[in-house]
C-alpha cells in the first residue's frame, strides 16, 4: 500500500484531515478543589441525614461531591454540533 502525502489545499471533503486540520487548540485546565476533606459515617441513616442537610444525593456508592453541587459533565464534554 501506499501513502499519498496531501498539503492543506489538496484536502478531499469529508476527511479528517478536513475536518480537524485548522481547528483552534482545545485547552481546559484540570479543576481543581480549593479543599478536600473525608467524612465517615457509621450508618446509612446517618449518610441520608448528611445529604439532606447539605441538598446533595448520596449513595454508599458516592465516592466524592463537589460543594455547592456542580453536576456531572460527562456527555456535556463529548457533545458537537454540525451545523451544515
């Protein structure tokens, strides 16, 4: 097999090279907690009677919250627009 080299101009439409060459540079800081602390509770009760006072879900699963709550932004991060 081989491999035709193509300059900028010589892009064909709907190849990645088209759609990614001349894109700005995507750069977004790692957030990071002004502090972090770790809270133990000896039963689930006491666990619901936490997120109730603070407004937040928690479940045993929980692993960390972010105070005041800021939701997840998993499928806002991955998400485009074509707008051709």
């Amino acid at each position: 097999m081989s491999e035709k080299s193509t300059s900028d101009e010589e892009t064909t439409e709907g190849t990645a090279h088209e759609e990614w060459v001349g894109m700005p540079e995507f750069v977004q800081p790692k957030q990071r907690p002004f502090s972090k602390i770790t809270v133990r509770f000896e039963t689930e009760e006491d666990l619901q009677e936490f997120a109730k006072l603070i407004g937040q879900k928690l479940t045993p699963k929980t692993r960390s919250i972010w105070h005041p709550h800021k939701p997840h932004r998993s499928g806002l991060v991955r998400r485009w627009i074509d707008e051709s």
